[in-house]
C-alpha cells in the first residue's frame, strides 16, 4: 500500500508528524482555553461559511465517514483490489482511533471541561481517507520519487485544511487541535499501510 518511490519519504514525514503532535500534545495537556494563535485564527474564521462548513464537517461524523469508508472499499473491490479495499478502511478508522484514546491522556477541552478537543477527530479521519485514496492512485499509475509525494501531500493538505477551517468556524475545535488532528494522520497512515501489507502477504 506503500509505493516503493514514497516509503522513504512518507517514514521522515511521519516521524515530524508524529513529533508535532506529541509536542503539541504536552504543551496543551489539561488546558481549556485558546492559545495565542489560536485565539487569533479562530476570530477571523469562526462563524465564515457556517452552512458549507456544516457540509464538510458531516465528513467526518460517524454517518458521513461511514459513507466515505463503505463506498471507498466498495470501489475497491469492483475493480478486485482486496487488499486497497482493507487499507481505504484501516487507514481513516485507526489514524480516528489514536484521536479517540489521545484525547482523555491529553486532557484539553473546549466549551467546557466534557468536551475533550485535541486532537480532532474529524479533521484526522477525512485528511487519512484522503491520503489513502491518494497513496492507492499514486501506486496505481506508478508515479515517481516527485510527482508521487506531490499528489500525496498536496491531497492530504487540501483535506486537512478543509476538515480544519470547518472544525474551526463551527466552534467546535481550536486551530491547533486540528492541526494536531492533520499530524496524527500523517504519522498513523504510513504505519497502517505497512500493516496491512504485512498482514495481507499472509491472507489475501
């Protein structure tokens, strides 16, 4: 699920991602308010494009992910791609869990000490279905050492900056969660795709 062109590249990219996120993560560990930045990001975009932010936010609810998961193996599997129709499923569903289990260990809220914040979940599900359909196009037709890690990363960034924006406008996030939320995804994405393939060698 890895083309071997990106291997190399898509490991150093998920280290730093993972570095930002575990820097960032001890760094907002247990608070509830916005940093500087993110108090400044967040007042110019709260409240922009309320109605197409509610669109893209639905993305990454449990109906709307479902949606994007089911059809993409789906897609998967007419074209006999088993073993793509598993990583399309994997990748988004584990990069959403180690936001769901890092959000309790790192303790910040928003709106209220319920409300747990970091990393988003949403902004880390549709920016990992993103990279997956990218890293099984980019496969696909075979694309080389620049061209590869150009439509893999500019994808990914497309997607997290929109899931984010959204997150962001409707309230529901602060900017560095979503970017915390974007980096859990680089960093889990790869990890699962050299999962998958191991598991899959033995199965599919």
């Amino acid at each position: 699920m890895l083309p071997p062109p990106l291997r190399r590249r898509l490991a150093v990219i998920a280290g730093l991602a993972a570095l930002v996120a575990g820097v960032f993560a001890v760094v907002y560990a247990g608070d509830g308010e916005p940093g500087g930045v993110d108090a400044r990001v967040g007042a110019a975009v709260y409240g922009a494009g309320w109605q197409v932010a509610q669109v893209v936010d639905f993305l990454g609810d449990p109906g709307g992910a479902a949606l994007l998961a089911v059809g993409g193996a789906a897609v998967c599997l007419l074209m006999r791609w088993p073993r793509a129709a598993v990583f399309v499923v994997a990748g988004p569903g584990a990069a959403a869990g180690t936001t769901t289990l890092l959000k309790p260990l790192v303790g910040r809220t928003i709106h209220g000490d319920e409300n747990l914040s970091y990393p988003s979940g949403h902004t880390a599900f549709l920016t990992a279905f993103a990279l997956t359909v990218a890293l099984l196009v980019a496969g696909r037709l075979g694309l080389g050492r620049t061209a590869g890690p150009a439509l893999v990363l500019g994808v990914a960034l497309v997607a997290g900056a929109a899931m984010g924006w959204a997150q962001v406008a409707m309230g529901s996030h602060y900017p560095t969660d979503a970017l915390g939320g974007w980096c859990t995804a680089l960093a889990v994405v790869p990890a699962t795709a050299w999962t998958v393939d191991a598991v899959c060698r033995k199965h599919l």
